[in-house]
C-alpha cells in the first residue's frame, strides 16, 4: 500500500496528558508499523490550564483553527486544581472545541478485561463490554461557563439553560443506532437503549420522540428505555445486559464515569468525540498532576482512546489498513490483560507508564 499522511492535532495538555500521550502515540506508531504504510503527521498545539498561567490564554493564537483542519485531534488532559478562569471555573478549551466543531457523539467504551479489577461480586461481570453515547454539544452543557450563556441575576440567582435540538438529537440517534448495527455485526446484542428523564422534563420527552422516530429507521435493532436513575442503578444491578445507551450530555458524564468505575476506574476509561467533519480523542481521565512525571499513570485510557482513533479514520478515509491497527492495539490489550503481562500500578501492580507501555510495544 502506497504511503499516505494523516494530520493530527495533538493537545497534550496538563499534568499526566504529557506522559500518556507518549505512550498513546508510541503505540499507534507500532501498531502502524506493524499493519501498514500509512503514517500520521502530528501537529502539536499549545493548550491547558499551565499555558493559561503562562500566557493568560488558555490555547495557543490560531490553535482552534489549526486543530479543527486536521483529519483529527488527540487530547492528554486539561486541568489543574490551582488555576481557574476569573469566574472560578476550570480551564476548558475542549469543550469549546467540541462546541466549535460539534463533535455530537461522545464515544465511552466500557469493557471488562480479565485480569483487571472488577468491583461487582456477580460472575456476570466479566461480561461488561457497553458503550455509554453521550451527546456532547448540548444538554446542560450547553451552558457550561466557558461558553458564557449563563443567566446570572445580580448575584441572586444563576439560570443553566439545557438544550436538545431536533437537529443534533437526529444525528446522534442516528449515530447511535449505526454503532449498534456495527455492534450487532461483532456479535453483541445490538440493543440501544435510550436513558432520559422523559416522565418529568419536555426536553427528555423530546429527546425520547426523536429516538422513536429515528428506531423507524432501524427495524433491526432492539430498542430499550430506561430512566436515568432507574439506568445508575441497572449499571450496579446488571450492566452485563446492556450494549449501547444513547442519552444527554449531563447524564452521559455522570453515567460513564459510574461504568468507568465498575471495569477498574477511569485509567481505562477510553473516548471518542464525533461530530460531521473531525473527531477529537482523549482519556476521560483528569490530570492527576500529583503523579505527573513520576511513570506512576495508567496509560491505558489514552491508548485505547488511540485505537479509537484510528477505527475512526479508517471508516472516514476507507483505509482498512488503519482498522487493522486499531484492532492490533486492542488484541494486545486484551492478551496482556490476560496473561497478566500488563499490571498498572493504578490496580496495585508494579507496572508504571513506561512499563506497561513497552509491554504493549512488545505483545504488538
């Protein structure tokens, strides 16, 4: 196969968003190495609370231009506890990328690997293999303070509005739907539940009628509802008999994190952000500057997250080759973990980033 160039924005970001993007982009240098020609070219961008401090930006002149015209980005992590935008709020340029370019479809897998922690009792366990689809461009992040559409009245009384568009509800159903097809396709369930409040708010009715009208669409695909508070509990009682959960922005960051925690913790908690034109690629993780730079982080999330990535663009530039690398990457993932090959320090192992990143290299 002839070689061609991708263009990745990279963000490393603050804290362990350094240490783990080495590792995720080492291991995405092997796995192409491995199964292709294809390269990718990346295309580093200034950003993050520690640039903030530096330059009272919190991303680099044109680095939002820069990062949008690349086939792709990738994020380390942003954020440390000690430095706030004026109005005390966290430093957040990503979520003003995903705004910018609509990156809709929240992408959260969430797998249970053998070998890893699992904090449920039930044998059942270790059959979680879900994905949590977050809309990521509405709800009631839409009036997250870095995008300044709070009301606030004289000091008294702040209103957040949520919003749930037709427009971007029927893409992400949309989406939804399609990922259980692929789904279905591998041999799981296929099922997309749709999770809402639809009994108390117009908006999550809304949200509801949108997933029906769309369910017309896909008469192959099981449909399921469930409340979000009724679905946090499902996700203890019996997360093994879901696949995919299409919900709000808010319910979905709370959700995810939740199942991330019942298949090890957010050190595995890989994500995908879509929308029409690019795709923005992160560990759901925080910064954990406490261990930056000490090789104590998991950089599992990252990598996977990786994969992600290249699954991504193989659908979008109709080059198999770079599905074959994102399916190398997990079998490594899924072999360590089974011969216990890979034990992070985060579960109590003696592996830290470098380790189990070479292991990785390794296997692959």
């Amino acid at each position: 196969m002839a070689s061609s160039k991708f263009q990745i924005a990279v963000i490393r970001g603050d804290g362990i968003g350094i240490d783990v993007t080495d590792a995720a982009l080492a291991v995405i240098e092997a796995a192409l190495e491995k199964t292709s020609a294809i390269r990718l070219a990346y295309h580093e961008i200034s950003a993050g609370a520690a640039y903030y401090r530096e330059t009272g930006r919190d991303i680099e002149a044109g680095g939002e231009d820069a990062a949008g015209k690349a086939d792709a980005m990738f994020l380390g992590a942003i954020g440390l506890p000690d430095i706030r935008y004026k109005d005390g709020t966290e430093i957040s340029p990503h979520l003003r990328l995903r705004d910018i370019y609509q990156l809709y479809a929240g992408v959260r897998p969430v797998r249970a690997y053998p070998n890893a922690p699992q904090r449920l009792a039930d044998p059942r366990a270790r059959e979680i293999d879900l994905v949590i689809l977050r809309e990521s461009t509405e709800g009631l992040f839409y009036s997250a303070a870095v995008h300044g559409r709070s009301e606030v009245l004289d000091n008294q009384e702040v209103r957040d509005v949520l919003r749930i568009t037709r427009a971007t509800t029927e893409k992400l159903h949309r989406f939804g739907f399609e990922l259980a097809r692929k789904r279905k396709q591998r041999g799981c369930s296929g099922m997309l539940t749709c999770v809402d409040k639809a009994n108390v708010f117009k908006s999550m009715a809304f949200f509801r009628q949108i997933y029906d009208e769309i369910a017309a669409e896909f008469p192959d695909i099981q449909t399921g509802y469930n409340y979000v508070d009724a679905q946090a509990l499902d996700l203890i009682r019996r997360p093994w008999e879901f696949d995919v959960l299409v919900t709000e922005n808010m319910f979905g960051d709370i959700l995810s994190d939740l199942a991330g925690g019942l298949v090890g913790g957010m050190g595995m908690a890989a994500c995908a952000e879509i929308g029409d034109e690019t795709g923005l690629f992160q560990p759901a993780h925080g910064s954990a500057p406490d261990i930056m730079g000490q090789d104590m982080a998991n950089p599992m999330a990252a990598i996977l997250s990786g994969a992600l990535m290249l699954e991504y663009l193989a659908d979008k530039a109709g080059e198999p080759a770079l599905q074959d690398a994102s399916q190398l990457i997990e079998n490594a993932i899924s072999l360590g973990f089974a011969e216990a090959r890979i034990r992070p320090l985060e579960f109590g192992g003696d592996m830290g980033t470098a380790a189990v990143t070479n292991e990785l290299l390794s296997l692959i």
